[in-house]
C-alpha cells in the first residue's frame, strides 16, 4: 500500500498541475502538499519500526515475528 499510495499522490499531483495551466503558485502548493503527505507517512513507518525493535528487544516478540513484521512495513516503505 505504501509505495502505490505515493505513486498515486504523485500522480494526482502531475494531473492537477496539467489542469491549472501553468499557475506557478498551484504548482508549489500542490509539491509541498505531496512532500508533507509523504513525510509523515515515512515518519509513521519509522515510529512503527522503532516500536519494532523495541519489542524485539524486550523479548515481547520472537525473531520469526520480528522478521515477518519488519517485511511488511519495508513493503510499504520507500526508505526502509
């Protein structure tokens, strides 16, 4: 979900800018819109391995678990 998500922010982004024309201010807006929603759902996925790890390491969650869990959240992830 992570990277199609952004993929289709962007491409919302890139559809709207054709619409308006060549309005630099719209333009502007809509990239640091784009950029803020990517940022804090990169900054969700690094709270989410934080957390991870430190179940991992008070031994709230085996080494299989940790695993399988860290995958899923690389999958949606454009950083980890």
């Amino acid at each position: 979900m992570g990277k199609q998500f952004i993929v289709s922010i962007l491409a919302l982004l890139l559809m709207g800018s054709l619409t308006a024309g060549c309005s630099k201010d719209l333009v502007g807006g809509a990239v640091l819109g784009g950029a803020g929603v990517g940022a804090a759902y990169e900054y969700q996925n690094k709270r989410q391995m934080d957390r991870l790890e430190e179940d991992f390491k008070a031994g709230r969650i085996d080494r299989e678990e940790y695993i399988k869990r860290k995958e899923q959240i690389s999958k949606g992830s454009i950083i980890y």
